[in-house]
C-alpha cells in the first residue's frame, strides 16, 4: 500500500504546512501543528461539480420518513439507561475514564451478554488474550462466543471486521492504535483524530456499533484532541473513587437519547453489579439527627436522586476563611454565602466552610442552592433539621427561591422513600397533596430559614 502524503494542520486556525514549524505561518499560534493525512485533490474539470451535486439525493423534510431508532439491549440495564435503551446500528459510543475504574469490566460484561445472540468482538491494545481470559473466568462469564483481537494498528483492525462482519466491536483503547499512513506515534493527537475519523466511517458504512475506549487527563477530561467527542455518536464518563466500590456512568453527549443521565453500579469480586436503589448510596444512616446534614432531591437526566449534603462550619484561625466544596461548585458557595447574609442577616466571614456531597456524586445543577444554605445554617447554630425533610431550589443573589424542573417528580420520590416534609420553591408546590408528605413551600431565602426553626 503506497503511503499517503501527509502535511500539517494548525489545531487553531485549520491552517495547512507542508513542514512542522515551532509556529503556526497563518495565525502565529506556537505549537499548534499536528500532523494529518493530506487529502486527494480531485481533478479539476468544468463538469466536476455537477458530477458531485448529481451523486448527492436532494429531498425534502416532509418527504422523509421518520421512525424510532432500534436499539440492542446489552443486558445490563444501568448501561442501556445511560445509552438511552440500547446500542444503535451503525453508532460510535466513546467511554471515558481513569485507569482501573472499570470500563474494560463492564464491556466485557457487555459483550458476554451480547454474544449470545449478536457476533461480537474484542480488540484489545492494552492487555494479551490471555489477560482479557483470566477476567472472564475471575468473573465467572460465560464469553465462549466472544471473538478476540490483540491489535493497535488500524488497517488490520479494519481488515479483520470487513471479513468477520461482527456486530459490535469494542476498541480498548483507540489512544493505542496507530495508523501506519501516519509517522507519529499511537496516542498523538495526530494518531487519534485520524484512527477515530476512519473508524466511525467504517461504523456508518458497514452498519457496525464501535465502542471506542479512551482514557483521560488528570483534569478529568478525554485525552487527545476535542474533536474526538464531535465525531462519535455518544459520549459516556466512568466516574467514582478508586477507593470505593462504587461507580457512576454519565451520558455527555447522545444523538440517540437523552443526556446527563446516569446509572450507578456497585464494583464487586464479580464484576460490576447494578444498583437497584441508588438514593440509598448518597444517604448517610446515622444513629440519631444531627447539624450541618440536609437530603436534597437532585435530578439525573430522567432519575430523581436523593443527595445527603453535609455542611461543617467552624471559628476560622487564619485571616482568610477556607471555603472547600466536594461535589458542588466552588464558586456557587461563596456566591449563596453572601446571599444568606445580605437577606438573612446570617454571616459566617469568621467561619471556615466545608461543604460535602455524600457518596462522592457531583451536583451541577442550582437546585441544590437551597440544601446547602440550610445545610449551613444548621452547622452553624447546632440545630439539627427536622428528621425525613428533603429541601431543594435554586437561590438568586436577589434572595429569591426560585424553582427547579421536574418539582413533581422530586417530590414523590422523596415520598416513596419514606421523607415526610419538604421545603420547596413556592411555583414548584403541587397542585394536589402528596399522601403522607407535608409541603413547606417558601419564596425567600429568610422564609426558608425562618421555617427550619
């Protein structure tokens, strides 16, 4: 195979040198060139763009045919929540996540269930057959029909599905494949972009699902270049603490579902297993109410998730008070601090604050400004909150509860575990009473103070 030209491309200005430079000739930028494959340059003729427009089908909207994607359940329903039902023919699902936080276990366990009754296969550029077999048989699956390729370079990776024609491949992980038209090494930027570009052609044209591995900075985000997350279908994080047994998978990004959704597994001898009833991962059990604790009812994409935030003031000994926040927005605290005490006339400028999310989730919408603000006020005064209460509302610098989406659906998952109040934002009241569930709704940030009393 005669090898491609290559040139190179300015990640900033999409600018082209035939040469690497230090800086960029069009925009000036410094270290911005990465190498790509030069593309073929038709030749030029009066008909050529006539022959494009007449290779291309023009219609219009109301002449296609709209019907629902169908969709292969992998078997484990944490999973296909996340997916939005299922895998799709033809897509390109990118999974991110830190190194032994267990992406390569669930696949395997995906694929093992898949396998009975869809031709799969495992490429593998980070562990031997042999490797990927001792997992199967520590997690007692049943992957006799699972078909294997230890293999990093992409020409024979392409070779090996146009022949076998499986329906779902896992690439684990496209940071170790390689493109031999390219010079630089698996991994580059370079290397990534190209290997995932041909690999979701090769998914659209064959009708193949690829499920593409990446691994992840010490920021948190995909490595390799942005473009990456543009040119697949879905885009999941594993998140979670090593330490812990637990794990969280986040939707960022579907073309075929809803994103933000979440599902949460639990990590165990046997793989990883579903957790049936998540809010209760999220809750601490203690022996009797104490201060500083507030449950919140946050939402995940479609799920209602019951979040135990925990707050802990005490007299600061430095002139500068610490403000730390474990799951919640760094900026938001200082911001709803300054809130409670110009329209609460609570201020805590000598206090350090510490602010936790129980079960180590992250919460990034506003709803759970009101959780916090009770939450500190109650560490502040020692005054624990009434005992089954749920809160949530976002709160603006103005001092207002404003409301959040989904009240209704917050509110009767609050009741079906048992809480018995809520303190909620005035336009997310029910219209008809919740059984067993008394409703404080409030529109100020002093009202919802003053009710905790």
């Amino acid at each position: 195979m005669a090898k491609a030209k290559t040139i190179y491309s300015c990640t900033e200005c999409g600018g082209q040198s035939p040469k690497w430079q230090g800086q960029c000739p069009h925009c000036g930028e410094w270290n911005t060139l990465v190498e790509a494959v030069a593309e073929a340059v038709p030749a030029a003729g009066k008909n050529r763009y006539s022959a494009l427009a007449a290779s291309g089908k023009l219609q219009q909207l109301a002449e296609v045919e709209a019907s629902e994607v169908s969709r292969t359940p992998t078997g484990i329903a944490e999973f296909d929540r996340v997916l939005g039902g299922g895998l799709v023919e033809g897509g390109v699902v990118l999974i991110g996540g830190d190194p032994g936080i267990g992406k390569s276990t669930l696949l395997l366990q995906a694929l093992a269930h898949l396998s009975k009754s869809k031709k799969v296969l495992y490429v593998s550029g980070e562990e031997s057959a042999q490797q990927i077999a001792l997992r199967a048989h520590r997690l007692a699956l049943d992957a006799r029909e699972v078909h294997l390729l230890p293999e990093i370079q992409l020409e024979k990776i392409q070779a090996t599905v146009a022949n076998e024609k499986p329906d779902v491949v896992v690439i684990d992980s496209i940071q170790t494949v390689y493109s031999e038209q390219l010079t630089s090494a698996p991994g580059s930027v370079a290397q990534v972009r190209e290997c995932a570009a041909q690999l979701t052609r090769m998914a659209k044209s064959s009708g193949v699902t690829i499920i593409l591995v990446g691994h992840v900075t010490k920021e948190g985000a995909l490595a390799g270049p942005r473009v990456l997350e543009h040119i697949v279908d879905t885009v999941l994080y594993f998140e979670g603490d090593t330490h812990s047994s637990f794990r969280l998978i986040r939707a960022f990004k579907n073309r075929f579902g809803a994103v933000n959704e979440l599902g949460v597994f639990a990590m165990t001898e046997k793989g990883l297993r579903e957790v049936s009833n998540p809010s209760a991962l999220f809750l601490s059990q203690h022996g009797a109410q104490v201060a500083g604790s507030c449950v919140m009812v946050t939402q995940e994409g479609t799920r209602p998730l019951l979040v135990e935030i925990q707050a802990l003031l005490d007299e600061a000994h430095s002139p500068s008070p610490r403000r730390l926040s474990l799951g919640l927005e760094q900026n938001r605290l200082a911001m709803l601090l300054a809130v409670l005490h110009r329209h609460a006339g609570i201020a805590c400028f000598d206090q350090d604050v510490f602010i936790n999310a129980v079960g180590g989730v992250k919460i990034t919408e506003p709803g759970a400004d009101l959780a916090v603000l009770l939450a500190i006020v109650s560490s502040l005064r020692n005054r624990p909150l009434p005992e089954k209460m749920v809160v949530f509302g976002e709160v603006g610098l103005a001092g207002e509860v404003r409301p959040v989406q989904r009240g209704q659906e917050r509110l009767k998952e609050a009741a079906k575990l048992g809480f018995t109040h809520a303190i909620i934002p005035k336009a997310n009241a029910p219209k008809h009473k919740i059984e067993g569930m008394e409703i404080i709704a409030v529109d100020r940030v002093e009202d919802a103070v003053a009710k905790m009393r």
